[in-house]
C-alpha cells in the first residue's frame, strides 16, 4: 500500500473542505427560502412532510447533513491554526500578530456578511472563536482534547436550557410569535433591500449577535479538536495513525448515529413530548450529534483517501475547497437573489425537495467556475484579498 504524500495531504484538505461547503449550501437551504428562525420561535410542530420525495429530501437533511458540516469547517478551522502558527514559527516571524490579521479580516467580512447579506453567517463567529484559540497555543494535544470535548458538552447544556426557557416563554405568549412568522414571510418575499435590511436588522441580527457568546463555545470546542489532530499528526503522518483513525470512525460512528436517531425523534415529535420540550432538547442534542458525525464523515475519508490515488474523481470537490471562502459568499449572495424580494422572490414557494434540487445546482456551477478559476489562478479572489491583508509587506501574485 502507498503511503500518503504531503501533497496528497492537502488536497485531502481541499476535498474535505470542498465537500463542507456542499452540506452548507443543503444544510442553509430551508434558512434561504423560509423563515425558519421565526418557525423555530413560534414552536409549529414539523410534521413529516407528504410528498414523498419532501419527505425523503427532508430526512437527508436533518439526519445526515444539518450540524454536520458546519462543524467540518470548524475542525478544518482548528486545523489551519495549528499549520498556520507552527510554519510561520518555523520561519522566525511573530506568528500570533499574523493570525490577529488574519482574524480581523474575517470579523469585518463576517460583520459585512450577517448585517448586509444574510442572517445565517458563520464567519464572524469563526473570528471570534479565533481569538480565543490563542489562548491555547501552548497547550498539549491532551489538553486541547479536553478542552475541545468540555467546550461541546458545555455549550449543548447551555443551549438546551437556554431554549427550553425561551420556547416555554413561546408557549406563554403565542401571538407575538406567530405574528413574527407572517411578518417575516410578507416582508422577505415583497420587500425591497432596505426594507429586507430593516426587518432583518431589528429581527436577526441583534438577536445573532446576542447568542454569538454561546455560538463560539460550540465552535471553540471543535477548533480545538481539530488543532489536536494537528498538532498529533495524524493528518502529518495518516499511515502511522491509521489504527487512530479506524476506532475514531468506529465510535464517532456508532455514537453519532444513535444520538442523531434520537435527535430525529425529538425533531418530528415521536417521544409525546411538549413541543416546546421536545425541540430544545433536540436542538441542543444535535450539538453533540452533529460533530460526532461529521468525526465519522472525516476520518472515513482519511481511510478510505489512504494509499489510494483518487485525484481525478475528487478534483471537483478540491476545487471548491481551494477557494472555499470565496464559494461560502456567494452561495449566500446567489440564495438571497433567488428567494428574496429585491431579487426573484421565491421565498416561502419553494418545496423542500426543490429546495434540495436548487442547492445541488448552485453547487453544481460552483464546482464548474471554480474549477475554471483555480485553473488559471492559484487563488480564489477572495482568498487573495485575504492573504494580502495578512501579509500587507508582501505583494501576492
């Protein structure tokens, strides 16, 4: 059997994280096209959808991709801190102002993101979680490990309890919620970027930037997994890790897929629970079900990646990953032009399975322009402004 070269190593990377951005795209589709957030506040039981293929496309969704690779982003994350702060180490330049840069960028593009864009961005939070890595530079791999996993249980408590108390405040004063659905619907669907702008502003954003506390120790938790992985060398060195990487799929696998069953029942109600209790309890389960999987997702793909010479077969993932930053904006700016009402305003007409449908094309263009781009450029557009703001003394071709 071959072993893994460093160059198969990376792409790897590329592949996994290619492959993130097309869970994101499946997994934001409902946020795009309905308005989820103000369902989730105003505790409508989710039924099973009817229509078969709904039913199949919603199953899909919530069992196998929703929580999942959000956090495939964020172990890569962790990862690329790990990589970033040992190679610029290793060339005698002061690495943790290098990564403040680095994170400044991605606040003020995650701020851009949430407040003109759209509600659902994961970049300022990513930032925000940077920071706090720092902390941890120093910091044996058993240590990160520790944290990563105390960070997680943590944060899937204090979510759960904090939803259980605001869904039970939801069963209080109805009305107010399941006004906030309607409006929601009328105002996204007909209204204009500034209309869209002011509702989202006082309706989302503020409520976004209130939770991003508890939103950092999920991800915080996961970067620090992810540089642990790192700083082990089990992606340096996968053939001398490989007995790792096997039970890690074994009992990330077996964990993650009873958690996530449990999860889905609590989803659509089948444990005769209040609704209100049922979807705090599963929505903070998932917290947990969802890096769980995505461990397996991972380390199934180092498994299956290991001495095989599948390039070709993956090469339209590892496109989209290269320039993974600039695929994750434009997914947004593409969705809100479709379903908004300053664009093509097919917000709240869309089934579900359709909804699957459109983010599978709109990935589908993605994997061809990016292709195209990476072919003639060695980085995305965005990720070359990106790295120009980290390096302001280097001029970048």
């Amino acid at each position: 059997m071959q072993h893994t070269t460093g160059r198969e190593r990376i792409l790897l990377l590329d592949v996994i994280r290619g492959a993130a951005l097309l869970g994101i795209v499946l997994a934001n589709m409902a946020f795009f096209k309905s308005p989820v957030f103000q369902k989730m506040a105003s505790l409508d039981p989710e039924p099973m959808p009817a229509e078969p293929l709904d039913r199949a496309a919603a199953l899909i969704v919530d069992a196998l991709i929703l929580g999942k690779f959000y956090p495939m982003f964020s172990l890569l994350f962790g990862l690329g801190f790990y990589l970033f702060m040992t190679r610029l180490e290793q060339r005698g330049l002061q690495a943790r102002s290098y990564f403040q840069r680095r994170l400044t960028f991605l606040l003020l593009l995650g701020l851009i993101h949430l407040v003109v864009i759209w509600s659902g961005d994961i970049l300022f939070t990513y930032a925000l979680g940077g920071f706090f890595l720092l902390f941890f530079v120093k910091k044996e791999v058993r240590s990160l490990v520790r944290w990563g996993i105390g960070l997680l249980l943590t944060s899937s408590l204090v979510m759960g309890l904090l939803l259980l108390a605001g869904n039970f405040a939801a069963v209080v004063k109805p009305d107010m919620a399941t006004g906030g659905v309607d409006e929601a619907h009328n105002v996204m669907s007909n209204g204009t970027w500034m209309e869209i702008f002011s509702y989202r502003l006082s309706n989302e954003v503020f409520l976004v930037l209130f939770n991003e506390p508890f939103a950092v120790l999920n991800v915080l938790g996961i970067f620090l997994i992810g540089a642990a992985l790192g700083k082990a060398g089990w992606f340096h060195d996968m053939e001398r890790h490989l007995e790792g990487w096997k039970k890690l799929c074994f009992h990330a696998g077996w964990s993650g897929v009873l958690l996530t069953m449990l999860f889905l029942l609590l989803t659509y109600q089948a444990l005769g629970l209040p609704v209100w209790m049922s979807d705090a309890l599963g929505e903070g389960l998932n917290i947990l079900a969802g890096p769980l999987l995505m461990l397996f997702y991972v380390s199934a793909a180092v498994l299956i990646w290991h001495g095989r010479s599948l390039e070709v077969w993956t090469a339209p993932f590892a496109a989209v990953g290269r320039m993974a930053l600039t695929n994750y904006m434009m997914q947004s700016v593409v969705m809100v032009l479709i379903f908004n009402g300053y664009g093509l305003g097919f917000y709240g007409q869309i089934s579900i399975f359709n909804g699957f449908l459109i983010g599978l094309m709109v990935y589908a263009v993605q994997v061809i322009l990016s292709t195209i781009w990476m072919s003639r450029f060695d980085q995305g557009p965005l990720e070359k402004l990106w790295r120009r703001w980290t390096y302001p003394e280097k001029k970048t071709s």
